[in-house]
C-alpha cells in the first residue's frame, strides 16, 4: 500500500516539480530585467489584461451553459459558469491529459442531479470545439509565422509538428463524437477514468454496474447534440470570443511593459506558447509555455526580458488568480448544492 501511495505521491508532485524546474531555470538568469520591466510596467495596461481574463472565463460559462441548455438542462448560469471555472482550474494543478477537469464537472454537475452521461456529453462537446478552435489559431500561426520569416529553420519544423499534433487530437475527437463504435470502445475507458478522479472529491464512486446507464445517457446527449446541432454556432461563437480574450490578455501584458505588437506576431507567438499547454505531463503545460513564448517572441525581435516577464503576466492573470479563486468559488458551490431530490429526466426536459 505505501509503494502504491508512493506512486501516487509522484504522479502528482513529479511533474509539478519538473515545471517549477523550467521555470526557475527561465526565471533565475533574467531575474533583475525580470524585476525591473515588472517595476516599470503600465498599471493601466495590466488591469485590462486582467479584464480580458474575467472576460475569457465568463464565456467559459457562457460555453457550458449553452451547451447544456441544448442538453434541455437549466441551471442558473452563475452556477454553471463557477463549475466551468473550477472545473477548468482543476486541470493547473493536476496533469492528468484533462480527465481532472472532466470528473470535477461531472462532481458539481451531479451534485445538481445532472446525470453523469450528460456532464460528459457536455465536457466532450466544448473539448473538441475548443480543440479544433485552436487548430484553427495554430494554423493561422504558423502561415503567418511562415510568411514573416519564410526560411524551413528549426522554428518552423517545430510549428510543423505541433499542427499536426493539434489537428491530429481535433481529428481525433471528433470522430469518437461521431463515430458509434470507437465511441462505445473509448467510453468505458472514460468512465473509469472519471470515476477514480471523482473519488478523490467524494470518496465514492459511480458503482460500474450503472456503466450500462451512463452509456445510454451519453448516447441520448450526443443524439440530441445531433439533433440541434443548428444551435452549435452560438457555442462555437463563445469558443472563440474566449480564445480571442485570451490573445488579449497577452496583447495588453505586453503592452503593460513598453511592446505593441501587431497582429501577425501576437497570433504566431501566442499559437506556439498554446501549443505547449496541452503537454499531458506538464499542468496547463506551466514552465513549457513560458519558454515557447518566450523563445518564438524573442525570435521575432522582441527583447527576452519583455517576452518572458509578459508570458509570465499572462500566467499569472490567466492561471495562477483564477485558481486561486477557484477555492473560493468551489466553497460557494458545495455550499449552495441543492437537497436531495430526483435526477433531471432526459437531460433535464423534466425539470425547467
């Protein structure tokens, strides 16, 4: 049991440790121009790059609210929006290749009596949205990339590969979406997976033998998705209007230390550094992040100093607040879950 635990321990802190590692390792040699840009940075510029991050998480909410309205499920949307805020925080601190995140929804959703196969249905509907959102921002930056230093360097054979690797993962999830066998294969795989993050809220677990039951509830919801899909485009609108605020958040932390950048490099230095953060190991892909960033920014002419010490601004207005908040936020929900009652019927048609 203790070897057992000793591996846990390490799964978790393993990769927590080797972030820090990089990030020390960036930090520790710029720490006096790191320091000074911070010192000398323009307040006003800062809070508005903090403005675009609450506007970021707001259409987070926006995101899974509209998607479970689609599922015919209604909750208030401050509710949703503080389990879209959590539920994404969860994964800064736990690199688990997102299932963290996924069994932290499933957790406050079902403590709404939302059933466990339509807060999936939910989680995997705005994953490969998001995912395929950003394959279309990485494309764009890597053209744009390309078109502003055209010469096949090591920059551009690593934009290359992440592409693929990025439309590889959209591709993927959207034919398990689709595709009724891989997805019947896939969801036991998930639902296990799921089930043994939610124990660690919990302490209990989903009995398996209600696996039959959750696999029909994430068939229903992805038929009703089917269904409505000509309501998909307001979510995708949402996907992208959160991907936009995130660009702005790095736009105006730049700003706040002195660079105005145009829009072919913040799209190319911002679609490298997001590149990164979908790194299983790493998470939310900290100290990776930073020093792609840092390394496409610098490449384009813009000093190291600025181009770390606004990455880092950008962690720390995207990543490390919010998750910070996410504690308080977690307290207001586990405290305003309803009494026991009966589970929303069909996604949630029986209770408006």
């Amino acid at each position: 049991m203790k070897q057992v635990s000793a591996r846990k321990k390490l799964a978790l802190y393993a990769p927590l440790l080797l972030s820090l590692g990089i990030l020390v390792w960036l930090i520790y040699p710029n720490l006096g121009d790191i320091t000074s840009t911070v010192l000398n940075s323009n307040p006003k510029w800062l809070l508005i790059s903090f403005f675009f991050a609450v506007s970021s998480y707001t259409f987070m909410g926006f995101t899974l609210w509209e998607v479970l309205r689609i599922l015919g499920i209604r909750l208030p949307f401050f509710e949703v929006a503080g389990i879209a805020f959590v539920s994404t925080t969860v994964n800064y601190f736990v690199s688990s290749a997102g299932i963290s995140g996924f069994a932290t929804r499933a957790h406050l959703l079902g403590k709404r009596r939302v059933p466990y196969g339509a807060s999936v249905t939910s989680s995997v509907v705005i994953t490969v949205l998001i995912y395929l959102a950003l394959a279309v921002i990485v494309v764009e930056g890597a053209v744009l990339q390309f078109i502003q230093t055209p010469d096949f360097n090591r920059s551009m054979t690593q934009s290359l590969i992440g592409v693929a690797a990025v439309l590889g993962f959209a591709f993927t999830l959207t034919l398990l979406f689709f595709h009724h066998e891989l997805r019947a294969a896939w969801a036991r795989k998930l639902f296990l997976a799921v089930n043994r993050v939610i124990f660690i809220f919990s302490k209990r677990e989903i009995p398996r033998e209600n696996f039959d039951k959750f696999e029909r509830q994430l068939d229903e919801g992805i038929r009703t998705i089917h269904g409505r899909k000509y309501e998909l485009p307001k979510v995708v609108g949402y996907v992208f209007c959160d991907w936009v605020s995130n660009m702005l958040i790095l736009y105006f932390a730049f700003k706040a230390v002195g660079i105005s950048l145009g829009a072919t490099t913040l799209v190319a230095g911002f679609a490298f550094g997001m590149l990164m953060t979908i790194i299983p190991i790493l998470p939310g892909g900290l100290g990776a992040m930073e020093a792609a960033m840092t390394a496409a920014f610098s490449g384009m002419g813009i000093p190291v100093a600025q181009a770390l010490t606004a990455s880092l601004l950008f962690r720390f207005f995207y990543y490390l607040l919010p998750a910070f908040a996410s504690v308080f936020i977690y307290w207001a929900l586990h405290a305003s879950e309803p009494v026991s009652g009966p589970e929303h019927r069909r996604h949630g048609r029986g209770a408006q």
